[in-house]
C-alpha cells in the first residue's frame, strides 16, 4: 500500500518530506495558474488578463464550498488510518467519493447560472465582462474534474502519499501550457482559450488519478458490499469539513468584496491586482503547503493518542516557516518588478508600477501568514475546524474594513487595498495561538482509543 505511517520518527524530517512533493506539487499548480494570466497578458493584453483576474473569486467561492469538505473527509481518514482502523477507512473513503459526485454535479449547475450576475453584483466594466463570463462557464462546465482530482489526491495525502498527486499534477501542468500557447497564440481563442486548456489538464489529472488508485492503492478498490454511504462519518465529514467551508467560502466572499473595490479603480489597476496576486499566491506555497502537512500529521498522531509528538511537529514546522518566510520575502521584494513582467510586457508601466507596490506590501508580513496556517493545521487535523473558520472571519473583516477605508483617503487610494492583506493576517493569528495554548482542541478527536485518553490524562 502507498502510504506513510507518521506516527513514528523525526517530526521534522517526517514533516519536510511529506511538505516537498505537496510543494513542487503546488507550484505546478501555480504555474499552471499563472501560465492563463501570462500568457492571455502578454499575447492578448491588459484587458484579457483582468478578465481572467476578476473571474477568480468567484471561481473559489463554489470551489470552495466541496473543498472544504473533501479537507474534512481527509481529517478523517487519517485518523483512522492513524488507529490502525482499515476497515473505516475504506467506509470513510466510498462514503467521500460518493458525496464528492453529487456535490459536485450541484456546484457546477450552479456555477454554470450565477456566473453573470455575480460578475455584474461585482462591478466588472463593460469591456471585460463578457469575457470573464466565457471564462467561468467554460471553467464551471469542467469543474466535477477539478473536484475528483482534489479528492482523490485528499485521499492519498490522508494515507502519508503526498508523493503521487504531484505526478499527475506535473503531467496535467505540461498538457495546460501546451495547450494554453496552442489554444491562444496559435489560434487566436483568447480568454476562452485558456479555460478550454484548464479543463482538458483537469480532466487528464482526475481520470489518471482516479486509475492509479484503483490499481495500486488497496484501500480504493471495494467489492459490492464495502462501497457504502454511511452517513454517521458523513456527519463526522461534515462537522469537520463544513466550518471549513464556510471558512473558505467567507475568504472568497471577502476576495469578491475587494474585487469590487479594486474593479471601482479601472483596468490598470485590476490587471496589477491579478499579476500581484498570481505571484503572491506563488510565493505564499510553501507556507501554505507546510500547513497541510502538519494538518496530515496532527490527524495521524491524535489517532494514535501520541498527543506529545503534536506539540514536537508544530515548533519544528514553525521554526521551517519563518526561515523560508523571511528568504521568500526578501526575494519577492527585492525582483518585484521582474516578476510582474512575467503577465504583462514592459510598456505597461503603471501596470507594473501597481503590482510592485502591492508585492513589496504584502511580502514583508509573510511570517504572519506562516504561523496563521501553521497553528491552523494543527487544529484543522485534531478535528477543531470551528477555530480555522473563526480565523477567516476575523481576517476578512480586518482586511475588507481597512481596505475600503484607507482606498477612501485620497492620498492613499488603492494602496488601501494592499495594506488590508497583512492586517487581516496579523491580526487573525492571534485567534488560534490562544487556542492552540489553551489545550481545549484535544477534545476534538475523532478517534478515542485508550491511548488516546491515556495521553490526554498525563497532559502531554
């Protein structure tokens, strides 16, 4: 079976190497994100790359509300799988599977009709709505592929295999910027170019995923009877997944308030809100990446009742973040205005003059971004997901409130809009800290077992 046993061993070592290939993983993701805007930027212009930029939220508002979802599934079957209990594991698993496809079928119904008017709702100018539009249908069309291949690579992380989604990850990236290049330089499709390529990459990574497991993870395949719905772990799924959701649909909500906020001062401004925030999402991945992991790990501990190796995995996953927080950092401040032109050429100046300013903003606070994912890990992987979504409340409204009142003061304008991200963060951290040094999230297992209680008694 491919999986990793991360009750045992260095927790940072263990940590490390299940973070890597989720990395790498996540920066072919990136690029395949990016390679859209770039390529819709420098080929097609300004205009094309706002109208990817503006879809955006709304495209992770629906995302959002499956995948937090498929996050709770993957709480727990690690924790079953960390106690040994293979048999709920294969129940845990068909019953996420069979919750994903319909979910799913609903999402992209709804992602199909409210499209539109949500692009409306958010103040899109005229030039650049129709396009936006072609974009999300399209993208919403393909999207059941987006929502298999993250629960299959959910499944696979939860088992310790963060190793194989990057595979297909890889293969899918190469496939969508082949056909990015093809679909807009060569036949001139433009905007709707590059969703048609996004949807044959997800398409390619769900179905080879979907095989790989079938054939070499035993765990995945059921025989009549074991392919069920139970719908106590549904519950148990849902409690932990859906705070989640919500969480992340809150975020995308925010995202699409500042949206409008950032549409309300023109395409310039739109197009540097979009190249920034590619690049910032692309910087940010190995933070975000090592919350995951720890995410992973804290599931698989506490289902063994080793409580003590929880508080091992977090300080050593710390001390890596702020080290690569501040490097990453110093590198996006410092090349900024190299990296925005990898979306727009070098005539662009206010473009480029834009997404600068708002990368050396942000940069500079990374290291709070870190330990909010971090911490949030933690109690996302003990089963505490309420915390996480309290933390996205808080965050939202520090970086909404203070970005639509500093863009008000004229001599600050949309810089407004770039001072509300690491306000919200900073502020936010101090949400799960407390909770993380008040001990209350241990009671948030899923598993109980003796070990468990045992450890939870001496306090370690």
């Amino acid at each position: 079976m491919v999986s990793k046993d991360m009750t045992v061993g260095s927790p940072a070592k263990l940590i490390l190497a299940f973070t890597l290939p989720m990395f790498i993983g996540s920066v072919f993701q990136q690029v395949y994100n990016m390679a859209d805007s770039a390529i819709v930027g420098r080929f097609v212009g300004p205009n094309a790359l706002a109208s990817v930029g503006t879809s955006f939220p709304v495209i992770f508002l629906l995302a959002s509300m499956l995948m937090g979802l498929t996050m709770g599934a993957g709480v727990v079957i690690s924790q079953f799988f960390g106690a040994k209990q293979l048999d709920k594991v294969k129940r845990a698993i068909s019953t996420a599977l069979l919750f994903q496809l319909f979910a799913g079928m609903a999402i992209t119904v709804m992602g199909l009709f409210i499209s539109r008017p949500l692009l409306v709702l958010l103040r899109t100018p005229p030039e650049i709505i129709n396009d936006s539009a072609t974009y999300m249908r399209i993208f919403f069309g393909g999207s059941m592929f987006m929502f298999a291949y993250y629960g299959f690579a959910a499944i696979l992380r939860a088992l310790g295999d963060s190793k194989t989604p990057l595979y297909f990850m890889i293969l899918a990236n190469v496939v969508n910027i082949g056909l990015d290049l093809y679909f807009v330089a060569v036949m001139g499709w433009g905007v709707a170019g590059v969703a048609w390529a996004t949807l044959i990459a997800q398409a390619l990574s769900a179905v080879t995923c979907g095989i790989y497991l079938y054939v070499k993870v035993p765990l995945f395949r059921f025989s009549r009877s074991e392919f069920t719905f139970d719908t106590e772990i549904l519950k148990t799924m849902v409690r932990i997944g859906l705070p989640t959701s919500v969480q992340q649909s809150l975020a995308s909500v925010g995202m699409m308030a500042v949206q409008a906020l950032v549409n309300s001062f023109g395409s310039v401004t739109m197009a540097a809100f979009t190249a920034a925030g590619r690049m910032d999402s692309f910087a940010m991945m190995p933070i975000m990446n090592m919350g995951m992991a720890i995410s992973t790990y804290t599931g698989q501990n506490i289902g063994a009742g080793k409580i003590k190796r929880i508080g091992e995995g977090l300080k050593a996953t710390l001390i890596m973040v702020v080290i690569s927080s501040a490097i990453i950092g110093f590198l996006v401040f410092t090349f900024g205005p190299q990296l925005i032109q990898v979306f727009i050429t070098a005539e662009h100046v206010d473009v480029i003059s834009q997404g600068v300013d708002y990368m050396r903003t942000v940069s500079i606070f990374y290291i709070a971004f870190g330990v909010l994912m971090v911490v949030n890990g933690v109690l996302r992987g003990a089963g505490d997901a309420m915390i996480p979504m309290y933390t996205t409340v808080t965050s939202l409204l520090v970086r909404v409130g203070v970005a639509y009142w500093l863009s008000s003061i004229p001599s600050i304008g949309y810089r407004g809009i770039w001072w509300g991200i690491p306000a919200g963060w900073t502020l936010a951290s101090i949400v799960p800290v407390y909770r993380y040094l008040s001990g209350k999230w241990r009671e948030k297992a899923v598993v109980r077992g003796e070990m468990f209680a045992n450890a939870t008694a001496a306090g370690e």
